[in-house]
C-alpha cells in the first residue's frame, strides 16, 4: 500500500520498508488516503555532498569560497494503516 506524505515542505509517495533521506525527521501530515497513519523510524543523521558558495568581484581580486554540508535524516517506513472505521458523509 502507498501513502502520499508531507515533510517540511516536500511531498514523498511511500511504502513500507522504504528508506528516505529527508530534512526533518517528523511527518507533517499524511495527505492520501485520508486516515491514514504512517509509522516510520529515525535511522539517524546523515551529512549530504558538500555545497560550494562563491562570491566574486570583478576587477578587484575580490575572491571568497565557503562551504557547507547539509544534515539529512534517513528514515525507513515501518507500516502503513488506515483506519476502516472512517467517518462517511
């Protein structure tokens, strides 16, 4: 069974025993199916590739390089359910 989720401001289709490196370690809300309840575990934090940020001025031998790794969380999507008793209109 698939889930279409939310986390921070990405969207991610689903399913069990799948493993994710996403920005934050929480679900947001689970958008499909409505009631749906989504079980994942933190397999901890990992570094991503380096990010280089130049800045460059012409005609003055103004040159600066820094850089940064950003931090991912790898999750893994233990189950899906969905709530059979689900209230219709």
């Amino acid at each position: 069974m698939q889930a279409i989720i939310k986390i921070g401001s990405s969207q991610y289709i689903v399913e069990p025993g799948q493993e994710l490196l996403v920005d934050r370690g929480q679900i947001d809300t689970v958008l499909y199916p409505d009631g749906a309840k989504v079980a994942i575990k933190d397999l901890g934090e990992i570094k991503g590739r380096k990010i280089r940020v130049a800045k460059y001025k012409a005609k003055s031998r103004y040159r600066k390089v820094r850089g940064f790794k950003p931090v991912y969380h790898k999750i893994k999507i233990e189950k899906i359910t969905v709530d059979s008793r689900e209230k219709r209109v």
